[in-house]
C-alpha cells in the first residue's frame, strides 16, 4: 500500500514520515482519535465498566505519552499565581495516579488533555490571528502594511 508522505497506516503499520517529531505528532492524534472513539460508545452505554475500563487505559495510555510535555508546561504555569491551566493539570496528575472517583473526573480529564492538545496547537482549527484593535499602527505593522 503507498501512502502519503507523513502518514501512518495504522492498520497495516506502515510509516512514511520525514521526522520523528512528525511520528509522534500522528501517534497522539491517533490515540486521541482512539480515546474519543472510546468515549464516544462509553457515553452510549454508560453502565458499561468494561467499557469505562478500556477508557481509563486509553487515556492514561495517552497522558503517559505527553506527560513530560505537560509537566514542563505545568512546572512554567505554577509560577503564577492563581492560574487555572495549572490547577487543571494538577487535578490531572493526581486523576492519573490515583485513580478516578467519579465519572465527572473522566470526562474533565479528557476535557484537560483537549484542552492541552489545542494550547500545543496539535488540535487547534481556529488559527486565524488575533490583532490589537486598538494600536492602528501596530496592527499595520504585524501584517505587512
């Protein structure tokens, strides 16, 4: 089967990709698509804790692979003085480790893992840039006028 460059055949564990960092990148979406997959039958048979089983494996499968992204981000963030985004990873790393105790912890942990996938800009699809309306001059200059 010929693919693409830069795409992974899961299935067939075929790889065609320039750099590692691109590998990597693929193998998170792919997990992600996997753990939302998850999600998505476990919200249709929320009894199931089989179920539920598989979606905690899958997401602490997930957070393992960028944990030490998210832990440089968190070690940066907790600096600050009352930031939410640090609050959030703590709640993670202490989810991950010791387990969930209700089924809101789950879905906020996958919410923070989205969360993080976007602030990386792994996931983000709203690109467009922001510019400050209020200095004329300056907006001007950031885009080439």
């Amino acid at each position: 089967m010929v693919l693409e460059e830069g795409i992974i055949d899961f299935e067939e564990g075929l790889t065609i990709t320039k750099s590692p960092d691109i590998y990597v990148k693929l193998t998170i979406l792919q997990r992600r698509y996997e753990l939302l997959n998850l999600f998505n039958q476990w919200q249709v048979r929320i009894d199931d804790l089989r179920l539920r089983e598989r979606l905690v494996a899958s997401l602490k499968t997930l957070f393992l692979e960028v944990e030490p992204s998210i832990k440089r981000r968190y070690e940066a963030l907790k600096k600050k003085k009352d930031n939410e985004e640090a609050k959030m990873y703590e709640e993670l790393f202490t989810w991950v480790k010791e387990g969930f105790k209700s089924d809101n912890e789950l879905v906020r942990a996958i919410s923070t893992l989205n969360s993080f996938f976007d602030t990386i800009r792994l996931t983000r699809i709203d690109t467009r840039k922001e510019y400050d309306r209020t200095n004329v001059e300056a907006e001007n200059y950031e885009k080439g006028l």
